[in-house]
C-alpha cells in the first residue's frame, strides 16, 4: 500500500494554530524549529522534507497520521472521533487535567447520546 501526505491539510492546520495564537509565520517557523522558507514553500503547494514534516506535526501536537492519505485519496477512518478529539484534548497545555478531564467527560455523554439517537432511529 503506497499512501502520501496530504500537504495542503497540514499548511491549513499550521495557519489556524497560527492564527490561534496570534504570532507571524516566521515565529511559527523559529518555534517548530524549521526554516522560514520551508513554510513559504507549503504555501506554494510543494510538501515539507521529512525532518520539517516531523517538526511541524510535533509543533501542532496532532500526530502524523492525521495528514495521511490512502491512495485513491481517502482518508483513514478507523481512529474514532473520541479517540482524535481526546489526543487533541490532552495534547493542550493551556488547561489543567482537572479541565482535560471534564471535557472528556462531557465528550464522552455526547458520544453516547449520538449513538443511542442512532440506534433508535
């Protein structure tokens, strides 16, 4: 199986985290620890090397697999909604477990009542 990364999903994921905190792409680039230039690039349409790609996704806390595609251009759905909110969730640093956790918690009732709504109908 041959996949490929999905380089225009990452570039987004960088601008939204970018915008997010309120820095310029040259100070995303000097905190993920890759040129300013790999980052113009991206926005050009051409994709990072590895080394950029690894420092971009450790950067963003999400891991690797989320800019993957299979050939055929699907995307690999197997990671449950719970289970990709929860990585994202716990990857924060700007909220305390005890927040962490609530969140979870009221993920969690939400996903149980979707899937009982689902059930029923």
């Amino acid at each position: 199986m041959e996949g490929r990364m999905d380089a225009r999903r990452l570039y987004d994921a960088l601008d939204a985290q970018r915008r997010a905190q309120g820095i310029s792409w040259r100070q995303l680039a000097e905190r993920a620890g890759v040129s300013p230039s790999l980052l113009s690039r991206m926005g050009n349409g051409q994709r990072p090397d590895l080394d950029g790609f690894i420092a971009l996704v450790q950067w963003l806390g999400t891991p690797a697999e989320e800019f993957m595609v299979e050939p055929g251009g699907h995307r690999d759905t197997t990671v449950s909604l719970e289970t990709q909110l929860a990585l994202l969730l716990r990857a924060r640093d700007d909220l305390t477990e005890a927040d962490k956790d609530y969140l979870l918690d009221i993920l969690g009732a939400t996903m149980r009542r979707i899937k009982a709504d689902r059930r029923e109908e």
